[in-house]
C-alpha cells in the first residue's frame, strides 16, 4: 500500500481518475488504544462497522483482543485474520449451520439471543458428536432499550421486552456457563443519559429473574464528531457506565463490556473525489449513494469536506453532491460547504468515513473502484488528539 503524507500529496502524484480511500492507522491505534486504557471494562470490536483486515490487525496490535461479529463471514475473516482473537456472535437471528460452524470449528463461545426459538437453535446446534450439550456456552439476552438519545435507532428490530426479559435469563440460564444482558442505545449516541436509561432496564430484568448475572455489555453508540455533532467528551459515557454497573445486582466479578464501531475506526479513512461537472450549487462528484457516501444520501448525514486545490480562494457556499450513477437517487443533501470557486477537475477530500463509509461501497452502475492509500496526517476531526479539551468542573460526572 502506498504511503503519502496527506491528501493534497496524493492528489498531485496521482490526479486520480477514480476516488482513492485515505487510510490513517495511526488515528485508529490511538481510538482503540483509548478504549483499552480508559474504558472500565472490555472493549469488543464491532466488525460491521469496518471489516478491513488492515484494520483488523491495527486494532489487535493496539490491544483490542475481542470482536463482536454480526455473520459467519465476520467470523471467518477475523479467525483467519486473528488466529488468536476472541470470537462473539452478538447478532440476535442466526442460522443452526452459521452457529455449528462458529462453535465446533472456531472456538466462538458466545452468542447473543433475544428468544427461546435462539436459544434453542444455539443449545442444538453446539451439541458435540455424541449429541451432548456443550457445557461451556457463554450466552447474553439481548434486552430491548431506547434509542431517543441517538443519532440513529436500533430499538425496533432485535431485543427481547422487559416483560419478557426473566423467564428467558432463566431459561437460557440452565444452558451456559457464564450469563450475560447486552443492549444496543442505538449510534451516535449524543448523551451519556442514554446508558442511564438502559442499565435501569437491565436493573429490572436481573431483579425480576432472581438469577445469577456474569456479564453486562452496554453495547455501542459511542460517537464520533461530525458537523452539527459534538457529543460530550467519551469519559463522561465511561464514567456514568462505570457506576451505573457497580450499582447493578450482579455477582461481584461481573464483566463491563462494551462495542464500540464508529468510535474506533470513524476517524481511520476519508477518501478523495474529483468534481466532474457544476450546475449552480450541485456538484457532480465521482463516489456517492452507492459507494462510500452511503450514510450522507439515505440518512442526511453531514460528513466534514475540504477542497484540495491551492487556487480556491474565494469564499465558502454550501453545495448538494450527486455521485456518478445514472440513479436521482444518487444524490447528497449536505449542505457541504466549499469554496464558491470550485469547478469541475477539482478535489474534495470528505473526512470520518472509516465508520460504515469505507465498507459499503458498491460497484453499481459500474463503478466502485478506489485505491486504498495510507496518509499520515491527522484525521478531519477527532476525539483522541488532545484538540478537545474541557474543564473539569464541566464535567457531567466524575467517577471520585
């Protein structure tokens, strides 16, 4: 992979044709090496966010030892990428055979369910060659919480109700070894209240079982900075974590574990687009909905732009994006201000698309090809360089 020290180098040696992924390793090692250090728990690493195998190893050699993998190809790729890692199936809905496979064949142990019918086809599918029941299942219930405080919902697809929380942990308690609750507040969450909420849930779940609890997994939803969206600093989430769990009924060595995505790789990539045509405030540019611009077409979201010619000088519009299908689809909102001088043949860097971006291009309509690059500036913003500081007296809690 090629080495450049940031965009504008790139853009010069190359004037690339076709957009190019920036990759920053080093942004990435210091995310997860901030979870490791000042999270009061596990952190797990949520592959669907970015399956990079680059990535992937970044993470590993930065001291993230455990992966939340969400289907059998997470599974595989991070067994033959991390021989050593541990594996945690956290989606809710598998199938027997994904189950089988990760179990007998991987040495994945722990499985997330919402339901006896999960339950069940997990109890089967783990029995060994004599049809005996595995003994060392590590199970956790999923629960179903709020998602108001986020950016972006997961509360209505998985997670089983608080009425209906006990009688599973009961159920799913006589088949494992070890016993846990997650939760997902859903992503981009902009307030540490969010966890508040649902650890009283899961305060009400366990009273309500009566049963012996070894694990709490708060799940993702740590955010990232892009604009129009500044969330607290991340100490205050771990704080505020940290002594709702110690006031759970839980047994007195009870993990804290978490999954943080876009946390840990929303400031690895960016990428770099051409402009290939202007009509008044829409730009024509060469990646968009079907590629890594995903997020910014369906859900409106605001990535951080800058423009890489020195020539640019006049003042900054906002300017609407439409990517390089033939499909009206294929368009971005923004707004995204650039200099009101941009023209067709010029390039945009557009920043934080390690997260989701990076991983859902497409090669619909034909295109999709992007060189991947390792830059070794800083990314468009971050929550790990030291730039955001606050006082302590404005902190929202304090963990003294």
């Amino acid at each position: 992979m090629h080495h450049f020290p940031d965009a504008t180098a790139v853009v010069r040696a190359l004037a690339p044709d076709e957009p190019v992924i920036l990759n920053r390793p080093h942004a990435a090692r210091r995310a997860a090496r901030f979870f490791v250090e000042k999270f009061p728990g596990k952190s797990l690493y949520a592959v669907k966010a970015n399956p990079s195998p680059d990535l992937l190893r970044v993470l590993w050699d930065a001291g993230v030892t455990h992966y939340d993998v969400a289907s059998i190809a997470e599974v595989r790729l991070v067994a033959s990428t991390l021989p050593e890692a541990k594996l945690c199936f956290m989606h809710p809905v598998k199938t027997p055979r994904a189950i089988s496979e990760a179990y007998h064949e991987h040495g994945c142990r722990t499985f997330s369910l919402d339901t006896v019918e999960e339950l069940n086809k997990i109890v089967e599918a783990c029995r060994d060659a004599d049809g005996k029941p595995a003994t060392d299942l590590r199970l956790c219930i999923r629960l179903r919480v709020s998602s108001e405080y986020s950016e972006l919902s997961l509360a209505s697809k998985f997670g089983c109700d608080l009425t209906e929380a006990p009688a599973l942990l009961q159920e799913a308690r006589q088949h494992c070894d070890w016993l846990g609750l997650c939760f997902h507040v859903g992503s981009q969450a902009m307030t540490p209240f969010a966890y508040v909420q649902a650890l009283e849930r899961v305060r009400v779940a366990i009273a309500e079982a009566g049963v012996v609890i070894d694990m709490v997994d708060v799940g993702g939803g740590f955010p990232s900075v892009y604009p129009g969206m500044e969330p607290p600093p991340l100490e205050d989430y771990f704080a505020i974590i940290h002594k709702q769990f110690y006031s759970l009924p839980i047994a007195y060595n009870a993990e804290l574990w978490c999954e943080p995505g876009r946390a840990l790789c929303a400031e690895y990539s960016s990428i770099v687009v051409r402009v290939e045509k202007r009509r008044g405030d829409e730009l024509y540019i060469n990646d968009g909905a079907y590629g890594a611009l995903f997020d910014a077409a369906h859900i409106g979201w605001n990535f951080p732009v800058r423009a890489l010619e020195d020539d640019l000088i006049k003042p900054e519009m906002d300017f609407a994006f439409y990517g390089p299908t033939c499909d009206d689809a294929d368009y971005m909102k923004g707004p995204f201000p650039l200099p009101e001088d941009i023209q067709a043949g010029d390039y945009i860097e557009i920043g934080m698309l390690g997260a989701y971006g990076a991983a859902m291009k497409t090669d619909f309509n034909g295109f999709g090809a992007a060189e991947r690059i390792v830059v070794e500036d800083e990314p468009m913003a971050s929550l790990y360089d030291g730039s955001r500081k606050r006082e302590e007296a404005d902190n929202v809690v304090s963990l003294r």
